[in-house]
C-alpha cells in the first residue's frame, strides 16, 4: 500500500513479486462481488468508510479464525515471522512505514486483531492518526451485531482470494 506507482521497482525481485501480488489481491478483492456485498451491508452506517471497515471486519475474521486459511502455521507465528522480517528488512521499508513499524511490532497489532478488544484498539489508533470519522464504539457494535452475517461473507470470500493468489503466484513463478 506505501509503495505507489512504479517504485515498486527499486525494490530486489522477490519485494516487487509480493508488491505486485499485493496490488493483484487489492484488485481482486475491490471488484469481487462478495467484497461489495459487504460493503453495500455496512454502506448505511459507514457511508464512504464502509470499504474500510470491511477490510478491518475480514482482517479480524482472518485472525480469529487463522488456522483454518493458513497452512500449517499459527497466527502467532505468522506474527513473529512477519515481525522478524521487518526488522531484517527495516532498511528497505517505505519511510513512511519505518515511523511506526516498531510500535506496530511491540504492541503484537498482527495478533491482536484476533480479538475484538485488538479491533478495536486498532480502530481506535486510526481515528487517531488518520480520520476521527472512524468510531470505534459503533464499528465494534455493528461487527457484534452482525457478525454471523459478516463472518458468512469472508468465509465465501477467503476460499477465492486464496485461489485467485496461488494462481497468480503459479503464473509469476
């Protein structure tokens, strides 16, 4: 997401191939039409943030249920690996990235959005630092009110996301 336009390509080849998936799977996921179903379902509360929060609801779906999606790794492993790697990498991260990468690792933010208490301090953190139009509380409460509905459509979702990665990963290689 910090890496615009062609910059991508300042990067070692294996960094482009995971920027280029990463914008593949945004993409895909923008145009899909279980991804604008949910967004269409929280479009009366959230209005214009309603595709934002979608993607805070799926992250929290993905964390909370992470077994399930991922393949022989823990979240918690997943976490520490990411962690560590960033660290490694500190270097070749976007600036605006390295401002709060560590407070992002040492607060464990991968994890945390396994929980609705991590979602929520997640939120919190955003209404902060980019838009007071995020409001916690409610986001919190409708994902409580609607999460049966919420959870149903990434379930539908992740299985095809997953997919569509692994093919475009197979066609790169």
């Amino acid at each position: 997401d910090f890496v615009k336009g062609r910059q991508h390509e300042e990067y070692p080849h294996i960094i482009q191939a995971g920027i280029l998936l990463h914008r593949e799977i945004d993409s895909f996921t923008d145009n899909h039409p279980i991804f604008s179903e949910a967004t269409e379902l929280l479009r009366p509360t959230f209005a214009r943030y309603s595709a934002i929060m979608v993607d805070m609801y799926f992250d929290y779906c993905l964390a909370s249920d992470f077994e399930r999606y991922s393949v022989n790794k823990s979240l918690d492993s997943f976490s520490r690996n990411f962690n560590s790697t960033c660290i490694i990498n500190y270097k070749l991260l976007p600036e605006n990235i390295k401002s709060f990468i560590f407070h992002f690792i040492s607060t464990n933010r991968l994890a945390k959005y396994a929980s609705m208490q991590g979602l929520e301090d997640s939120l919190r953190i955003m209404s902060v630092k980019k838009s007071s139009a995020i409001q916690p509380e409610l986001s919190i409460e409708f994902l409580k009110n609607n999460e049966t509905q919420i959870r149903a459509l990434f379930n539908d979702f992740m299985p095809q996301v997953i997919k569509f990665s692994d093919e475009y990963i197979e066609q790169i290689l």
